[in-house]
C-alpha cells in the first residue's frame, strides 16, 4: 500500500518505489492477492494478512473497513489466522483500535524508527518519541501484538543513539522487531542532503557491525527479530533507485556471520579449532564467502573448521582444539 494514508514526507521515503508498486490496492486486490497466495501455502500453517508499506490506519476508517472485510470471510473459515499492518505512532487512537479488533487485527507494527527527538526531526519524521510510548501503551491495553520497526544510519544518527533506541523500544514491551539500515534512494530529499554533503550514508560494515549488536540486544530481551536489511523487491535488489549506502543482497546473512565472528572471538584462540554448531547456522557462521574463515586466518593465524552438532542451539558454540601430531 505505497504512500497510502500517508501525508508526511520522510526524508529517505520514496514508499512508491520501496514496495516495486505504484498502483493503489483496492479491496478487489486484496481478495485477488490472498486467493493467488494461499494455494500456495502450506495447510497448517500459519497465515496472517498483511497491510504494508504504508500508514495503514492513516486511511479513512470506511477504507480500512472495506479492506480489511475482504480478508473477514477467511478469518471466519479459518484460511487465515489473522490480520497484520504497519502504520505511524501518530495515527493510533481508540477509535482506530476499536475497529481494527472488530476485524480480526492480531499484530500492529509501528514505524518507530529512533528514539532520539534530533534524529527524527532531522528524519522529517513529523512524530516524537512520546507519541511513540503512548501509542505503544495503547496497542498493549487493546491486547494486539506490538511489532517496532527501527532504522539505522538516520541524520544525527550514532551507534549510540541506535542502541539507546533499542533499550528503550524493549523496555515497550515489544513482541518483534525489523530492523533497516537507511539506504539513499532516488527521488528523496535524503539524496539532496546526501549529494550536498550534509549526510553521510553508513558503509556496509559499520551498518553490520551495529545491527550484529542491535539484533543480539533485542534477542538477549526476548524480541524477536524478524528482518533485518530492506525488504526485497526486485527493483531494490537490482540496485537501480539505490544512490548511496549500505546495500547489501545478503545484509541479514552478513549481520548473522558477525554476530557468530563475535561470538567465536569471545573464546580464547590459541591453535587451529574446530567449531561446533547448530547443523542449520553452518552457513552463517563460515559466513559469506567463508568471510569469518577466512578472517579467523588473518587476524588470528588460525585455520578453523566448522561442524554441525544437533545437541548445540542457536548461538551456542563450542570451540575445541584441533590436535597436531
Ligand atoms: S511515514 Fe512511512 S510512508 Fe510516510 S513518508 Fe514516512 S516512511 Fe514514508
């Protein structure tokens, strides 16, 4: 839903392009889309409906009524277990609440982004962080599920300030979390400020060494991170409307290996090791390209060998020593 309900004008947002769409979603579409996908789904599994890429409860409420009624008859059949959308702090109020439960609405994520009041005024964000508390406060007394999305490498940004974001976004009690580095898009005032020189995009392995710490802040609190880098859509993934900043395909792969790079290094190395792991983190922690082996090599002059152990759970390592003869 690109730019649906949404007057504001952040400074990296270009919602059109973003999404790969252009054309408004209509309650047609949407019954459209749910039949095209769920043939496709697993029976069993669990399947939510979901309103993004816009300000959904920005939208007259008469729209998000009929929107949303096109997903109430699988609801009531069952096809579909419920209703997830993302809007803006700014646009949650009883009323809202009030009739996003009527029609089956489980999980509200709210573009959060920062914090700190510098970063989202410089953002255009149009919102304060109290808003955002009391819009947290009202999704929790409505019982919906409270998802945050957060970004990295906003104007004024620090690491500092991204992982004070984080505190206090867990301290709010979410139950997920996105997580995006800025990336410099055509057609956004971000572009302006970046091609006069008052923005400095992050590079890709300052923008992966602090999502490795902003994912392991959220999970040691029990948040589940459910995305970290920008959604991809072909036209992001070709790297076309992407002037500047930390594009990477694999971005969420890349922060994966970092944080197992952090967590092996926080071992003693003394000799070449082998390393045991949970069978499906294999991949991320020899990281892309094998990076980590390749680096354990070069910055501790060890060869390391990575096997799958079923007992071990994710970011649980153990390290043993390879014997020489
Ligand atoms: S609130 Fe969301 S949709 Fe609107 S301009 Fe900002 S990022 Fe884009």
């Amino acid at each position: 839903m690109p730019h649906k309900g949404c007057p504001y004008d952040c400074v990296f947002c270009n919602q059109k392009r973003i999404t790969g769409q252009i054309k408004e979603t209509t309650p047609d579409d949407v019954t459209e889309i749910i039949e095209r996908h769920l043939s496709t789904l697993p029976e069993n599994a669990d399947i939510e409906a979901a309103f993004f890429g816009g300000s959904f409860t920005g939208i007259p409420i008469a729209e998000q009524s009929a929107l949303m009624e096109r997903v109430a008859p699988y609801i009531n059949d069952g096809r579909i277990d419920g209703i997830r959308l993302s809007t803006r702090p700014d646009y949650i109020s009883d009323e809202i609440l009030e009739n996003l439960k009527r029609y089956g609405v489980t999980t509200i994520e709210l573009g959060v982004q920062s914090m700190d009041e510098d970063v989202l005024r410089a953002s255009n964000r149009g919102h304060s962080a109290e808003q955002v508390r009391k819009a947290c406060e009202m999704i929790h007394s409505y019982d919906f599920r409270l998802g945050v999305q957060q970004m990295t490498g906003l104007p004024l940004d620090t690491d500092e300030k991204s992982v004070e974001t984080a505190h206090e976004l867990i301290a709010l009690n979410p139950s997920c979390v996105r997580i995006y580095p800025t990336l410099t898009i055509k057609d956004t005032a971000l572009k302006t400020l970046y091609e006069n020189g008052s923005y400095i995009p992050q590079t890709v392995d300052e923008a992966v060494r602090l999502c490795a710490k902003l994912v392991l802040t959220y999970e040691e609190s029990g948040v589940d991170v459910i995305r970290v880098g920008l959604q991809p859509t072909e036209e992001i993934n070709d790297h076309a409307s992407v002037v500047a900043g930390p594009f990477h395909p694999a971005f969420g792969e890349l922060v994966e290996s970092e944080i197992y790079y952090g967590i092996i290094t926080s071992h003693k190395i003394d000799g070449d090791i082998e390393i045991h792991v949970d069978p499906r983190e294999i991949s991320k922690v020899c990281g892309n390209r094998r990076r980590n082996i390749e680096r354990l090599k070069k910055e501790y002059g060890v060869n390391a060998f990575v096997k799958g152990d079923s007992n071990l759970k994710k970011r649980e390592v153990r390290l043993i020593a390879v014997k020489t003869t």
